[in-house]
C-alpha cells in the first residue's frame, strides 16, 4: 500500500467525519489527476466515503471503476445500497456478490430491517443459517433482535434467543444488552431480568439497559437497586436513572439524584439537563431551575437548542414568563419544540393573545407546525373564545392533515364548545375514527357550558357505557349540568362516585360545585352542612359561590356567615362586600349597606368595573355601563330600548333587588338595562348581519344581579359571536 493511498484514505475518512460531500468530489478529482492506477484500497475508501455522505450515484461509478474489486469493495458497495434504503439494488449486489461472508449477510439483513421489510429481512436471517452458522456473529443476532423489539414478535425472540444459546452468543456482553432491551419493551421484564443475571461479564452499557428496562415497566426500587449495585457508572447511567424517575412522577428523587450526580463530578449531557430541567418545572422549583440554568451557561450546552427548549419550559411551569421570553428570544436555533414550548407557556400562564402571536411568528420563520403545536394553539383561540381565528387553525388543519392527528381534534372540540358552536363541536365528535377521554371531556363540557344539562348527563351516561374513564374535568362538567338542571340527588350520587366508583380523589373546584348545587336549589342549610363537613375549608370562589346564592334567595343569617368567612379569608376581595350588600339592599337596610361601603374603603378592597367586548370586522368594541362614548351610542342605546320592550311583553320582571343603591326605582332600572353586556349584545345585533350562534365566556360574578336579565335577553335572541366580559 504506498503512501499516497494511506494520505487521501486518511482525508476520506475526515470527509466522512464531517459528511462534506464537496471535500469528497475535491479528493476525487485530486486522485484522478494524481494517480494514473489507483489501488483497489483506495477506491474502497472513495466508495465509502460517498456512501457515508449520501451520494450513492458516485459509489456506484466508483466501484464500477474497479478494474477486481475485493470482498471489502462488494461489502462497501452492498452496505451504501442498505443503508440508502436501495433495497431491490441492495439485493442485486447482494445476489452477484462472488463470495459473501458474515458481512455480506449482516449488511443485507440490517438494510430490511431499518427499512421495516420484516418478511425479507426473515427470509434473508434463515438463509444465512442455510449458508453456514460460521458467518452468524454478534452483529446478526442484535440487529434481529431489534427488529424483533420494534415489531414486538415475541416468538421470533423467543426463537432467535434459543439460537443464541445454541450457538454460544450468550455470554456475549452485545447480544445479551439486546436481548434484554428487547424482552423489557415487550413487557417481558422478569425474562430481560433473568438474561441480566445469566451473563457473567457485565459492562456497563447491560447495566445501563437493565436499569432502563425497569423504568420502563414502573419498577423504580429494582433499578435502583440495580443503580446502586454498579461498581463503575457512567453519565448515561444517572441520566438514564434521573429520566426514568422523572417518568414515573418522582420529580423530587430526580432532583436528588442530580445533585448527587454534581457531586461526583459527572459529565452532563443535552439530556441530563433536559431531564432536571423538567423535573424542576414540575415541582415548581424556581430557585433550582435558576441555579442549573447558571450552571449551563457556564457550560458548552448553553446554545443548544434542546437545552434552551428545556429552559422556556420550566420557567413557563414556574411561571415567570419573563425568564422564559428572554432565554427564547437568545436562542440562535429554534426549531418547532423551542416554538411550541413558548407558545404553551404562554397559554398555560393566562396569555393567549401572545400564544397566537408567538404561532404566527413561528410560521413567518419557515417552521411547520406538528400536532402538538396546532392543538395549542387552538386551545388559545379557545380560552379567547376567538371562534374566527380558531376556524382559521381548522381549515390549516385541514389542509396540512393533522385534523387526522386527537390533540388536534380535541382542541377543535373545546374550541367550538367554549364558542358555542355546539353542533359543530358534536360534528367534529361523531366524525373522529378514535376518540380517547379527553375527546368526551371535550364535548361533555362543551354541553355544560352552552347550559344543555340533560345533553350533557345523557352523553356522561353514554361515556361511562363505552368503558372510558372520566376524570377530575369530566366531573366538573357533570357536577355543574346537575347544578343548573336543579337535579341535587343525581349530583349528590355523581359526587360520591368520584372516589367510591372511580377512584379520583375531589379537589376544591368539585367541592364548590357541590356548594352551588345546593344553592341555586335553594337548599342553603345542607349546603352550610356539606361546607362543615368538608375535609378542608372552602376557597374564595367556594364562599362567593354560597354568598350569591344566599343574596339570591335572601338568606340573611347564612349570607352573613358566608361573607364573613370570605372577608377572614380574602379581606381585599370585594365579592364579600357587593354581595352581602346585595342582601342588606334587598331588605331596605341602607345603614348595613353604608358600613359595608366604608369597610371596603378601610381595607381597601376595589371593585373593578366590568366591560364587555365584541369583535366584529377584525377591530374589538369595548363596553363599560351607562357606555356613551361609541360613536353608534344612539343607535345601541335605541335598539337596547326596543328590545327591553320586547322582554317586557314576554313577561320578564326585571329584579332591582340587587341594585346597591337607594334610588328611585326608574334609576335602578336604568343601571340594570345599561349594563356592558346588553350594550356588546345590542352592538352586536346592529352590525352582524349573520349572527351565528355562540355561547362567550361572560364574567358576571361582580355583577351578579345581571344573571337573570342577560339570560331573558339570550332567550330571545340569537347569542353574538366573540362576545365576552372581563374585570
């Protein structure tokens, strides 16, 4: 072999190194200028090289070149063409191959398999065996057993692991570490177990996969056993296990483990970090996530995309989306997990005005949104209840055919509910070919919140009948409908079988359903009895929840209590005021409403006025009460007057009850018809010509003598699109 061979083979080899496919050509003009007969050694290595880079046209013309090439010429050419995906040439070569040996095989057999031709790559393993066992090496059984493990054959692994025993592979550290991998991906783990313990040798890559099989199947105390029965660990050993407890919820033991991994002053990967990172946002653990975000950027990951994708994630979990803006924005690379993990911090932090943005942004910058991002960003649209935009999201998905992928069709079915569209929702339901809990979760609460309680039970009723299990969501939406259908007991009965039947443990938001059942049933003494028997005391919204129906049904002493107990809890939170002097007005006691208003004044407690906006023609109208500074005021006020005549007529009394102020009654009748949502409402029937049905998210709770009025008024018209209140 001259020299000139062993210096262009050594440059060949960087190419490959560096898959510089023009380095390569370079190189090659260089040799046919240079070299009148190159040596077959050298073309092996040219063949090689535009294998490895991917131009397998320009192996091809190499090797034809070949004046006799050798085994290794062939075996270079055959494993370009398997790893190419070139299957039929593959087999060509393969089948005018003078001699074949245990490469030849192995290269044919690893082309079927990465390619998932599972007959051909069978077919090609029984004919090695017909050829001779003396070309079976350790290469052949693992690349079997991976296709084994991928297609989950277990008697084709059963098969091929009696062979390997047959043949004396077994005590091959290669081949038992797959044979393990395989049975633990197949569920297998006492089998995988059993293997670990027949092989003498362990190195540390069997350990590793041992570990990595008992995560796998949940069984956190056998690896770490195994972990901590290792006399030499590498990084991916303590990556390996700081995964896997992440993975089955022990984000604390996860953190633990880091730390002890720190102190041992092991090298930390792209992956090590991801996996603390995640478990820092899970356990809401700010101050540790800042401390290992200073130590990368002390480290080489501090570019790495992965890295930077792990970093917006956790601080958006901790919420401080301040950080995560700022690590996004100094990210070099973004690919669409960066992209997707903003915009879902964004949306789970409350901004999903910004969620959209950050998707728009996203698609400017040439990044295909997957599955996941398009379900997220959906469900913005949804928490805006933006039912133009969100319709947008569904032609995309139409279009690109994630509308094929659940998350996708999920959000589209929360989207439609939220906005009202039920029918569309309920379309979009019956046309899934696979619907998991989430999909019923989605239209069931669809159904709840548009006020169909009998729908809303009957398709619960249906879910249940199908085998899916309901969870802590489901039931929100079941205790609610029950709630506003006046059904108690059925309620009363769903609210047991929570734990009893289904084993979901009840948190505040279903003990406050349970708080309203009973009160807009007017059943205020066993809603007083069910809050003191609760395992904890009720929330803000749990007290306010009672206050309201107390105001509603005037219960004075029960009202008061309530009250108080929200004041202790929340003395700033203006819901305890307004309502119990909601109560004292009602009963004509102006001096009890009076010590209210100046109580709220010492402490400070601020009710903030309500608006109320509706989007039409892409510009958003906003609405306070008694609202005159639309330029359409005369025309929205005028079409107001008509349709409170037309309520009227159809017998609505309104209640000024509620109003907390002593006034004439004309001016209280005035405060009522003027409030922000009639004004939105009237907007809307001025300047929609095709309104279509849509139920918007109307926060009324700081205004709570409007439920009635806006109800009456709903009945009789058609609900604007894009209609919502805020404080």
């Amino acid at each position: 072999m001259s020299n000139s061979s062993n210096y262009y083979s050594s440059l060949l080899r960087l190419c490959c190194e560096t898959r510089n496919l023009t380095q390569a050509k370079k190189l090659h003009c260089l040799i046919i200028k240079s070299l009148e007969n190159p040596e077959t050694f050298l073309y092996n290595n040219l063949i090689n090289a535009y294998g490895k880079v991917g131009n397998i046209t320009y192996a091809r013309h190499v090797f034809d070149k070949i004046p006799q090439p050798n085994s290794f010429s062939w075996n270079t050419m055959l494993s370009a063409y398997s790893k190419s995906g070139n299957l039929s040439t593959m087999q060509e070569i393969f089948n005018t191959m003078p001699n074949r040996d245990g490469v030849s095989w192995n290269s044919l057999i690893s082309g079927y398999v990465c390619y998932g031709s599972v007959v051909e790559a069978v077919k090609a393993y029984k004919l090695m065996m017909k050829d001779g066992v003396l070309n079976l090496n350790r290469i052949t059984f693992s690349t079997m057993l991976l296709l084994v493990s991928s297609q989950g054959c277990v008697d084709l692994g059963r098969q091929i692991h009696g062979q390997i025993v047959k043949f004396g592979f077994g005590a091959y550290v290669f081949v038992g570490s797959s044979l393990m991998d395989m049975y633990a991906k197949m569920g297998l783990i006492s089998v995988a177990s059993q293997v670990f313990d027949e092989v003498q040798e362990r190195n540390v890559v069997m350990y590793n996969t041992m570990i990595t099989g008992f995560l796998r199947c949940g069984m956190v105390k056998d690896s770490m056993r195994v972990f901590h029965g290792m006399k030499e660990r590498d990084s991916i050993s303590w990556t390996t296990m700081i995964t896997g407890l992440l993975q089955n919820g022990l984000e604390a033991e996860a953190m633990d483990l880091f730390r002890d991994m720190r102190r041992e002053g092991m090298a930390m990967d792209q992956y090590t970090f991801g996996s603390v990172l995640t478990a820092c946002g899970g356990l809401v653990a700010l101050k540790e996530g800042k401390e290992i975000h200073a130590f990368i950027i002390r480290s080489e990951y501090n570019h790495n995309v992965f890295v930077g994708s792990a970093l917006v994630d956790m601080y958006c979990k901790c919420k401080n989306v301040r950080y995560a803006e700022a690590v996004f924005k100094r990210m070099t690379n973004k690919n669409v997990v960066s992209w997707t993990a903003m915009l879902v911090g964004y949306g789970q932090n409350g901004f999903s005005e910004e969620a959209v943005r950050v998707f728009c942004d996203m698609q400017r910058n040439g990044i295909e949104p997957d599955d996941f991002t398009l379900g997220s960003v959906i469900s913005s649209c949804a928490n805006l209840a933006s039912l133009e935009e969100g319709a947008q999201f569904h032609c995309q998905a139409l279009v690109s055919g994630l509308i094929s992928f659940i998350t996708v069709s999920n959000a589209l079915i929360t989207l439609y509910g939220k906005c009202g569209s039920i029918e569309d929702s309920n379309q979009l339901f019956d046309e899934m070919n696979f619907r998991d809990e989430i999909s019923w979760t989605a239209l069931v609460s669809g159904y709840a919140q548009f006020g169909k309680a009998t729908e809303t039970i009957d398709l619960f009723e249906r879910m249940l009948v199908q085998g899916l299990k309901p969870d802590a969501v489901t039931f929100i939406a079941v205790l609610s409908a029950c709630s506003r259908a006046g059904l108690v007991e059925r309620g009363q009965q769903y609210f047991e079988s929570m734990l009893k039947d289904h084993g979901i443990l009840p948190f505040s938001d279903h003990f406050t359903c349970m708080i309203d059942l009973f009160g807009r049933a007017g059943r205020l003494e066993e809603a007083k009895k069910f809050i003191i028997t609760m395992p904890f005391s009720p929330d803000s919204i749990g007290w306010a929840t009672l206050l309201s129906s107390c105001r509603l049904y005037g219960n004075e002493e029960i009202g008061k209590w309530a009250a108080e107990s929200l004041l202790e809890l929340d003395p700033q939170n203006p819901a305890g005021y307004i309502l119990l002097s909601s109560i004292y007005a009602a009963k004509g006691k102006w001096s009890d409403v009076a010590q209210l208003r100046r109580g709220m004044r010492e402490k400070r407690a601020r009710k903030e006025p309500g608006f109320s906006w509706i989007k039409y023609k892409s510009k958003v109208y906003i609405f306070s009460a008694d609202d005159h500074s639309s330029p359409f005021s005369d025309q929205i006020y005028a079409e107001l007057e008509k349709l409170n005549h037309k309520m009227i007529e159809a017998g609505y009394v309104p209640d000024s009850s509620s109003v907390l102020h002593d006034v004439e009654d004309s001016e209280k009748m005035k405060m009522l018809n003027h409030h922000s949502e009639r004004l939105a409402i009237a907007f809307g029937l001025l300047f929609i010509p095709h309104v279509q049905s849509c139920v918007n998210k109307i926060k009324t709770q700081h205004a709570p003598e409007v439920n009635q009025d806006q109800d009456f008024l709903r009945s009789g018209t058609v609900m604007m699109p894009a209609l919502q209140e805020y404080h």
